[in-house]
C-alpha cells in the first residue's frame, strides 16, 4: 500500500527504545529516486539495494528535510536540530560539511541538485520526489510532494 509521506506517523522515524534488524528491513520505507530508499526504523539508506555508509549528522539532515519536502529549513534552525544545546561547533564549517557528506552519500550535485537544494543566503531543502513503501526494495508508486 502506498501513502503520502507526509502522512508519515512519526512512530516512522522513532525506535522507542526497540533496537531495529541490523540489514535494514525493519520497516516501511522512503523511497527518494535514483534508486535511493530510506528505512527511517533502521536507520539506513540504501542505494540499489545496497546499504550506504551515511555519518550519524548526514543522516539526521536528511531526516529533517524529507519530512519536509519543499520547505527551506534556515540555517540557524538545522544547526539547532542537529547539535544539542551546549555543543561548541564552528556553525558555518560544521553545517556545511554536513550537508557536503549528505550529497555524497545521495551522489547529490550542489550545481544540479536531485535531492539537496542550498537556497543562497537562507537555508537548505529537500528537491527530490518521496513514495511511502510498505516492503523493502517496492518503490514504485505514486510520486508524492514530501
């Protein structure tokens, strides 16, 4: 069954304290295009079937931003998101190299973004198509706008 994935419950991208399966099927999956799937429950990206090493902040970027296709997240507001209060960081170096292993991991192109988009001088969104998969490795669908 496909859903919008802006029906997404947020149980989707929560564990609850349950450790998911190591692979990465524990559950409804995102698919983003270009053969990339999200299992948000595992926490794993995988391109064509094959799971793609994705460090802990590119991960949580990405999470942030397809929940929300469209919508430019300010600069400020990811910093906020992804180190906790109290963390000292370089903000600008930090975020920035956050998102750069971001595109890596997707194969994304600041010049020709599939996936991130850097919106000058405010933020950063999500570009890409999403469909809510029920089985792992099912991305077809109905495209949708989250």
């Amino acid at each position: 069954m496909m859903r919008s994935p802006s029906a997404v419950p947020e149980s989707l991208w929560e564990r609850g304290g349950v450790r998911p399966p190591p692979v990465g099927l524990a559950g409804p999956r995102l698919s983003l295009g270009r053969g990339y799937e999200i299992d948000a429950l595992a926490e794993v990206l995988v391109s064509n079937g094959q799971r793609v090493p994705i460090q802990q902040q590119a991960w949580k970027l990405l999470t942030i931003l397809v929940r929300e296709p469209g919508r430019v997240f300010p600069r400020e507001s990811l910093y906020e998101r992804l180190w906790p209060a109290g963390t000292f960081v370089d903000f600008e170096h930090g975020l920035n190299t956050v998102v750069r292993k971001l595109r890596r991991a997707l194969g994304d192109s600041p010049a020709h973004p599939s996936f991130i988009e850097t919106v000058p001088r405010r933020g950063y969104r999500f570009v890409g198509s999403a469909v809510v998969t029920d089985a792992p490795g099912c991305g077809s669908g109905q495209d949708s706008d989250v």
